[in-house]
C-alpha cells in the first residue's frame, strides 16, 4: 500500500466515503513543475472511476507549510462566504501522520482546460472564466479597499511584501533593480485606490483551472490564495495562458510576442475581456493597467518563496523564467497596456444581465 493507503486504513474509512464503498484505492500525482512542494493523491472509493476526496503531502520536510496553507486557506474562504463557493474544493482534514502533514480536501471532477480545449474556442473560454471569477467577491458586507488608511493597508498586504522580497533577492543594483524601481512607480497609484477585493487565487492557470463534468468552472491548488485579494489579477493570468495556446508559443520569446498580441495596443484582444469583468465588480477601468504590471511580480515572488532558499543558480533560473519576461515587457509597454482596448458599457451590462442556460459562456 501507499502512503496515503496506510493513512486511510489507520484512521478508518476515508472522508466522502461510505462503508458500502468498499476499500478506497490511490492514484498519485507527482507535478514536474519546477515550484511543486506537493504530492497529490485522488481517493477512488470502492470500484468508482471518480475521485472522492483528493489528499496532498509535502515532498519535502520544508515544504510542509504549504499543506498547511491550503488547508488554512479553503477554511478562511468558507469562512467568509458561509459555504463552498461552486467549483472551490472544500477543505476536510489537515492531519500528521508518521510525521508529516496530510491535507484532505474534496475533489473536482472534469478535466483542466488543456491548451489544445483553450485553442478551439479560446474567446468563449475567457469569457466562461471571466464569469466565474466576477463571482468570487465575498458575501456579506462590502470586502473592498475603501479609501484611506483601509486602501494603505490592502497595499501594504498585497503589493509591498512580494516588491520587497525581490528587493532582497536581487539586490539595489543591476537590471533588476531598475524594474522594481519602474514598477513601484507604476503600482503606487494602488495604494489609494479603494479597489473591490476578491478571492483571488493566485495561480490561475491550467492544470489548476478545470472543466468540470457538469460544464461549469472550477480551480484546485489554493495554496497562494488571498480571501480578501485584488481584483483581475487571477483574470491576467488565466488570458495570459489562453494567449500561449493561441500562438502554441512554448518558447519564451514566443511568449512574450503571443503576450503583446493580447495586452498591448489598439488590436489587444485580452481587453474586452478585461474591461468586461471590471464593469461587473465595479472595479474602474484606470486601475487595469497598475493591476495588470502588479501582477507579475507577485507572481514570481511567489515562485521564489516556493522554490526555498536564494542561491545564485536560484537567481540565474528565475531571471531565465517566462514570467519575469513578461514582467519586464509590461512595465516597458505599461503606457500601451490594456489603455486602447475595451467595450462599449452597454454591451458588458447586456452580456451579464441576461440569465445564462447551464453550459452557456458569454458570446
């Protein structure tokens, strides 16, 4: 038996499945990635082809706090809605066992949107998951900025931290150091801003963002969420992704080339997208662009922290990555970003008033 198999037989039946199930079996996922700290194992009870519940170990002892995290996570996010949001995986059990954290979740059925899916229809697909993330502003009293020392305290949660880690990871001079003086120029704007939050992700892309078997969108992997995040973040990224399908760009400067044809410029086709989902949070289309150039950062931030200690070949491996590629284009071409494209407000206020049939995605 496996690792997970021995938990499951020592602490009884597993979570989701009834006795009538049968013995539950284990399929386990190992991620190539390079920023992967987990092993996942889907729970099939008895003889069904389907996933009950999915349980996720670190692979390494360091890595642990990122079950943790996740755990800590889809209870906050429950938290504050009061239930599970459609197509958020519902937290069950953050256990330790032989030692190591175990952290049981329920599973989402469907398939991640593969580039080949996002390449035959990749406007309706941007437009199905635009949709679902308009829908994660939590319940209940307004979670938004505000102005004031409230809009000062989201920017100094969400957008000063990961800045600075770079900071210190590359040091005051260099290339380096001047894009992160050029980007905080850019994001300063934020910091009074009053933006409405979100529940943002903050890894929105394929394998994590899925097709589920009712046709409907849902995302796993919510280890670098924020219940209360900023908003269109998760959006940029997801048509970031539909962009490389597109192009079927798999090298970075074909990224980057795939990423300007999105973004930038009159013919930008990512923004009607963009301005789409901003009318219907409410959310002014000025701060699309500082968002947008935000974006990046926290991102690669995001895969310093998860790739453990600053070495020099760390550095050498994150200066070659596509994102920060990326990054740097953004705030090179920040003036053209997002700036020329949009729709008409009528058109976002019809798409999103009407009620959609089960399946439907936005013309």
């Amino acid at each position: 038996m496996n690792f997970i198999q021995d938990y499951l037989a020592e602490r009884g039946r597993a979570p989701g499945c009834s006795d009538a199930d049968g013995p539950a079996t284990c399929v386990m996922l190992t991620p190539r990635f390079h920023a992967s700290r987990q092993v996942v194992f889907l729970v099939l009870p008895g003889d069904r082809s389907d996933p009950s519940i999915v349980a996720k170990v670190p692979r390494w002892p360091a890595a642990a706090c990122s079950a943790r995290r996740e755990a800590r996570n889809l209870t906050a996010i429950e938290t504050r809605w009061g239930a599970v949001p459609t197509g958020v995986p519902r937290h069950l059990a953050l256990d330790t066992f032989r030692g190591w954290p175990v952290a049981v979740q329920t599973a989402l059925v469907g398939r991640a949107l593969d580039q080949a899916t996002l390449r035959r229809a990749p406007d309706e697909w941007c437009a199905a998951v635009g949709s679902w993330l308009t829908g994660l502003r939590p319940p209940g009293p307004p979670g938004d900025g505000g102005t004031g020392s409230r809009s000062a305290e989201v920017f100094a949660r969400l957008v000063e931290p990961p800045l600075g880690r770079l900071a210190e990871a590359f040091g005051a001079t260099g290339s380096e150091a001047e894009l992160l003086r050029r980007t905080r120029d850019l994001v300063e704007p934020l910091r009074g801003a009053g933006l409405p939050l979100v529940v943002e992700h903050g890894d929105f892309s394929p394998p994590n963002v899925m097709r589920l078997r009712d046709d409907t969108i849902g995302a796993v992997d919510w280890e670098l969420a924020e219940v209360e995040g900023l908003p269109a973040t998760d959006l940029f990224f997801f048509l970031t992704t539909v962009a490389f399908a597109r192009r079927r760009a798999t090298r970075t400067g074909d990224q980057v080339h795939a990423f300007e044809r999105a973004f930038f410029g009159p013919a930008a086709w990512a923004g009607p997208h963009a301005a789409r989902y901003a009318e219907r949070i409410g959310l002014g289309r000025e701060w699309l662009t500082p968002l947008f150039v935000a974006t990046w950062p926290r991102y690669v931030a995001g895969l310093l922290e998860r790739h453990g200690a600053t070495t020099p070949e760390t550095l050498d491996w994150l200066r070659g990555n596509r994102y920060v590629a990326l990054w740097r284009y953004a705030v090179t071409h920040a003036e053209t970003a997002l700036l020329s494209a949009g729709i008409p407000p009528s058109q976002a206020s019809a798409s999103s008033d009407r009620p959609r049939r089960r399946g439907e995605v936005d013309p």
